[in-house]
C-alpha cells in the first residue's frame, strides 16, 4: 500500500478562497493533521477521518508524524491556513525528507498544494497595494536572529519596497513592530499609508488604514493572524483604499487615448 | 439595476488551483472581459455569456470598458490569471475609479477575488524557497524606470532576500535578467540556487533547477509565463527541489526532541 503526503493551503479563513485541488486532497485523504484552529476550518470535509490535532510550537513532532502515517501507507492531509510554501510547514516536511535521503521520483508522493496566503488576501481587501515591486518580511526572532530581521527592513526601505509584514506580534513579542516602524520612519514619511488587517476573511475580520505615524495607536489588533501592509513613496490612500499606481504616472496615462482629459 | 465588477484571479492555468469563489463570481456574472489566453482558461465556464477578448497592451481601454459595462447594470468580471492583486488589473482599475470620485461604500460594487500567484505556485513546484523572508520583483521597465528597478535589486541583495523575479523577459526586452544576475553575483556565490520555471501547473510546464553561475543557459525558457526564483544565502538544492531552512539551523533541530541525532 502507497501512501501519500499532501501539505495543503486552505486559503484565510473561508472555504470560499480555497481552491479545488486543496478540497480534492483533503477527500481523497485519510488521515488529517493540524493544528486545532486551522483543522476546525476545514470540519465538514473531514467527517470519518482520522484526525490528528495539534497546538501550536509542536511543528516538529507534527512533521515527523505526518510522514509516518504517509510511510505506513496512509494518504496524508497536512492542512494550514494560507499557503504552505510561504513561512509554512513545505519547508520543515522537505528538511526532514532530505535528511532521510528521500528521492522524489521513486520514494513516498509529497504534494504542496498552494493556497492563497495573507499577502494575496489582505492585498485584495484593502485596495490594491501591491502593484509594484514589494518585501515580505517575518517578524518572528524565534528561527532567525533579530539583526538579520532588522538588516531585512532596512534593505526594503532603502529599495522603496512596498512591506508585507507576517507575524508582526505576539503576547510575548511586541518590540518587533514598534523597532521596525521606527527604522521606517528613517527612510519614509510618517504619511505612508499603512493596512493592518486581523482575521482576513474571517468572521471576526478587522481592517485598519492608518499610517506610520499613527499605526501605534491600533496595537490591539496585532496578534498571529494579523498582517500588516507598508506602502512604499507611491502608495496613497484613496478614502477606505490603499491603493500603488501600476507604474510611474509620467509613463502612462489612464484616460483612454481617444478621449482629452478634462 | 445594479451592475457588479468581479476582478477575478483564476490562479495558474489549471482550474485545480482555482479558488471557489473565483468560479462562483464567473458564474455569477454575465459578461466576461479579459485577454484572449485567459478568457481561454475558464472557456467552460462561460458558455453563453457576453465575452469581450482583448489583445495584451490594452489594459486601460479593457479597464474603462469594464467599468462602464458594470455602471451600465452588468455583473461583469474580469478575468486574469493568477492573482490581480499583485502586478495584475486591480491597480487600474482603483486608479481609474478614484479619478472619478467612486465612493465604495455608495457606489458600484467592486471586489477583487485573489487567486493563487506565481509566486506562491511556483514555489509549490520547485521546493519549499519561501520559508525565509523575500522580494518579488518585475524586470519590466515599461512602467517603471530602469534605474528604480536595479536599485530595487540590489537592496534585495543587501537584505539576503530570496528573490521573486516576475515578467523576467520579453523577446524585445532581455538584457533585464542579464544585468540582473550581473548584479547578484557581486553579493552572492555562483552556486546559489536558481529556479526558473515556465507555464506552472499549464500542460507545457518546464522547470529548469541551476544557479546563478549558469542560469543563462536556460534563456530559451525566459517569457512572459515565466518566474524566476533565486535563493538567498541559506538556500540549497537537494536532489530536484529548492530548499530554504525555516530558520537558522543553530536556532532548531529537526531531530525530534526525544530522539537522538545519529
């Protein structure tokens, strides 16, 4: 008997944003591994299945068990929210495999199946903020040093990246943002626009649209399902919308070439 | 009667790594816009439906007839692939509303429906690189000035990000990538790893693994369906897959805790 592992992005936090590969996985599956929250979110797809739940610091053992159950034959849903492949479990899955000296071609069947991430989904919800060349940077120091984060940021000021910010805080871990924003002030106005974005997609959604100067001020929305947008020198808000040009204005023009603007 | 204008992301070109919610807004809709290529993806689910094809490089003309077909009472959507929200029609077409004075909470209904992007698909085919912290960057400088988009590079490159490359050559335009890697190699070794992958999850997908050192042997497969991944200084290649540790190796073990590494 062949088993199989997929690592599945269930998209935020609605089936709607899900795309049909990730629900084919999780049918043709038999045994579904996650954490508490991100399995809750896929409930009626996995009635009769063998599940196994997870909290959260234990991505570790959760790796290791996953390719246990595919190895003993079984067809393996690890599921997640977002996206896999960005700051999700595809790395640690791949790390472990190639320690193992897993070859793709003849050994066990892994499958990433993409999902959309919070940088596509608080994107599409809070206007259009990344039309142009942008950065995304975790603030999370558990798994990488602090300088090498900081050294990040202000590589992405200094290139008038657009900012996608993942992991921006935790109960235990504030400082992060707070240092991050003061460096930015360094190189950008306090004007620049600034999206946070809680839940999205989820019932409990929350946008705010502040900006450098102010985003302090929002500090209890910041939490492990928080993103937060950055713009960059173009970026402007435009009533409840962030919106970045698609280019430099003296390159394009957008009334129509037959018309005169007025 | 109230018109509707769905931005829509069919995500790469399969409908398995469609979103739900990008079929149901097509369903939805009775009149579709958008290339010819990506009118094409989704042609099963628009029988009967009012379609407008466009030629490339018409984007404003497409953006302001989608408008006035959906103020006109229409449920329009416009189709592209992967995700509007980054590089795609979302911008425009916010841009062209906002000159006008929309008011989202008054005025004609506007969603943008994200989709699964290049970056997160191509990243799903070619390993686990997005575990680390990184850039996207577009080498096409119709828009946007050369100089702006080289100083972008090199930021990328001070910071140690993996780097995202969209639209990495046309047939007239090439020397972009060249100069890219050029500029790369001052920062990073001849054996980072480079993934370029063309037409993901399509039938004619073609994926090449090399590195910076020799990614020019590839050029056949540079166009405008396909996205180059270059790796950052942790990055590394393993059998065919690209890989970037979650973390920096002194920080975790993957070694289950209560197993002994061998």
């Amino acid at each position: 008997m062949t088993g199989k592992l997929f690592i599945v992005g269930v998209g935020p936090g609605h089936h709607d944003h899900m795309t049909f590969r990730a629900k084919q996985a999780i049918e043709e599956s038999n045994t579904i591994v996650g954490y508490e929250t991100y399995v809750n979110l896929v409930a009626d797809l996995i009635e009769g299945k063998e599940v196994h739940r997870y909290a959260m610091t234990q991505e570790v053992e959760r790796a290791h068990q996953c390719i246990d159950l595919a190895k003993s034959g079984k067809i393996v849903s690890l599921v997640s929210s977002g996206d896999p492949g960005i700051y999700g479990m595809a790395g640690l899955i791949y790390e472990i495999l190639a320690e193992e000296g897993w070859d793709r071609k003849i050994g066990l069947h892994v499958e990433i199946v993409p999902g959309v991430s919070s940088l596509n989904s608080c994107a599409a919800l809070v206007g259009s903020p990344l039309m142009t060349d942008f950065a995304v940077v975790s603030m999370s120091d558990l798994l990488v040093p602090w300088e090498i984060i900081t050294k990040r940021v202000e590589a992405a000021a200094q290139g008038d990246f657009v900012i996608v910010i993942y992991n921006p805080a935790s109960k235990k871990r504030i400082h992060q943002l707070q240092d991050t924003r003061k460096l930015l002030l360094k190189y950008r106005s306090p004007n620049t626009p600034v999206a946070i974005v809680k839940g999205a997609f989820r019932e409990s959604e929350e946008i705010v649209l502040t900006d450098l100067e102010s985003m302090e001020k929002h500090n209890d929305k910041l939490g492990m399902i928080t993103t937060v947008i950055i713009g960059n020198s173009s970026t402007f808000m435009y009533k409840d919308l962030m919106i970045n040009p698609r280019g430099y204005t003296s390159k394009y023009n957008i009334v129509e070439p037959q018309q005169t603007r007025k």
